[in-house]
C-alpha cells in the first residue's frame, strides 16, 4: 500500500481586491517528481552529453534556473530534497506509465510531464509515433497517476519547426544537427527550401500540434487535478541563446529557467491561475 503524503496549504500572496485584501491560499506538496524524456532530465544544461537534474525546469535544485520545486520549496520548507527526477533521455509516450508507476510509489502528489519530442524526433518522418498511440501512452500515464490523487501539470512539446528556423542559418547548429543526427524528421536538410523539405517541415510541426492536442484533451478528463500549459511551452519565442552549443537542441540553463517560468506561470500556483 502507498502512503499518500498529505499537501501544505500555505498563503501564498495577498492581492488588493475591492477595497478589501484576500489571502490566497495554495497548496503545496510533501514529493514532486518530473516525468518526460531528456528535456525534464536537464540533457546537455551543463555538461558534454550527460543529464543535469540540478538545471531541470521542473525538478532542479540550481537556483539560477528558478525551477517549480524551487518555487514550491519557497512556499513549503518542508518539501526539501523531495524532488524527483524520472524523465529519461530518448524517452517516449510508451515510457511515460513506468515513470509514473515509480511516481505514484514515491509518494508524488505534484507531477509535472513533457513528453512528445521524442515521438516527433525520429530518423524520418514515418517513424513518427501515430496520433492514437500517443494518446494510449499519455492515458496510460495519467491512468496509473489518478488513484494517487495528485496534482499533474501537463507542458506542451516545443514547436520544434522553430527550432530549424532559428538555426538554419548557423553553420554550427547545422553541423550539429547532421554530424549527430538530431531530430531528422525536422532538421535533416536544413540548408534545403525545396518544396518537399518545406512540406516534410509542415508535417511534422502538425504532428507535434496534435500530439499537443491529445496532451491537452488527456488532462481535461484526468480532471480539476490536472494543469495543461494552454500552448505555452510550444509558442514560447525561444532563440539558440536558450539552446545548448554541444548539440543546438535541448535548452541550455538559460532555456531550462525560460521553460521554468513560463510553465509556472501556467501552472496551479501562479499568482495569475485562479
């Protein structure tokens, strides 16, 4: 059996109202953990090639990311070295129901979840993960995190289309792109404005917009419990200064604290979410 860890309820913020100050309370958990692939992991955010947790946007413990657990450990001292990490580089959909099997038997009662990019980033464009079995792995997911009672905060995938057009014109990035093979589907050919290439691009962005729908209609039926960013991650104006230089891919510290607010702000203790 599995202990659920009871959340803090803390005043969080005083707002003026009608002549009248209303304290806002929100709640706060005992764990989080982050669920995804190697954007949650901290992939390449301050090492060649590795994982660093500590830059996560959503777990980490470096504070010049201003991650959600460093948020939420300023609302609840009590949440120290509570913060999990189960995102797993080259992660996808189908992994996501084990990440939150181990979630759910550590107690989480605050989950955050990015996945996709993965499902889009494929050797080519019909590798891609189809739609409905996108939709399974993240239901799956969401299924074995419901009886637990905790609170999911669901991000969207990055418009990774953006991402070729900001670094078509970098010969590094491009260089990276081809000697180590990123996310053909999208950033193969990257020089090329080819009518096919153009429409391969179109394709794969639209992919990602679905997936982000399915994202968005999954958390609407986990219920009131469950956050969607609302488009938030995929419309955000990133440029390469959020990227790393080892790869021009995964976000890079300043990208990590870029994701971080910009989810929060999204997220259930916002000072600007009811």
């Amino acid at each position: 059996m599995i202990k659920k860890i009871a959340p803090v309820l803390v005043a969080a913020a005083v707002v003026a109202g009608t002549g009248t100050a209303h304290a806002q309370t929100r709640q706060t958990p005992r764990v989080m953990a982050a669920l995804g692939d190697s954007i949650s992991a901290g992939f390449n955010a301050c090492g060649w090639y590795v994982s660093c947790t500590s830059r996560s946007w959503s777990a980490g413990d470096d504070s010049s990311v201003g991650s959600h657990y460093l948020r939420l450990l300023g609302m609840s001292p009590g949440m120290r070295g509570h913060n999990l990490n189960f995102a797993v580089p080259g992660a996808d959909s189908a992994d996501l129901a084990g990440q939150a099997r181990r979630a759910v038997a550590a107690g989480a009662g605050y989950v955050t979840i990015l996945i996709g990019a993965q499902d889009a980033c494929t050797d080519s464009e019909a590798a891609m993960t189809p739609v409905g079995a996108f939709r399974k792995g993240v239901e799956d997911a969401l299924a074995v995190l419901r009886p637990s009672g905790a609170k999911v905060f669901v991000a969207s995938i990055p418009d990774l289309r953006r991402l070729w057009l900001v670094g078509k014109d970098n010969g590094w990035a491009r260089s990276f792109w081809a000697l180590g093979r990123v996310c053909p589907s999208m950033l193969a050919e990257p020089s090329s404005l080819a009518k096919k290439d153009e429409a391969r691009r179109e394709r794969v962005r639209a992919r990602v917009i679905a997936y982000n729908d399915q994202l968005r209609q999954a958390c609407a039926l986990y219920g009131p419990a469950c956050r969607y960013d609302g488009g938030a991650v995929f419309s955000y104006p990133f440029t390469l200064r959020h990227v790393s230089g080892w790869d021009y891919f995964h976000p890079n510290a300043e990208g990590q604290r870029a994701l971080a607010q910009v989810t929060f702000d999204a997220g259930f203790l916002s000072m600007t979410q009811p």
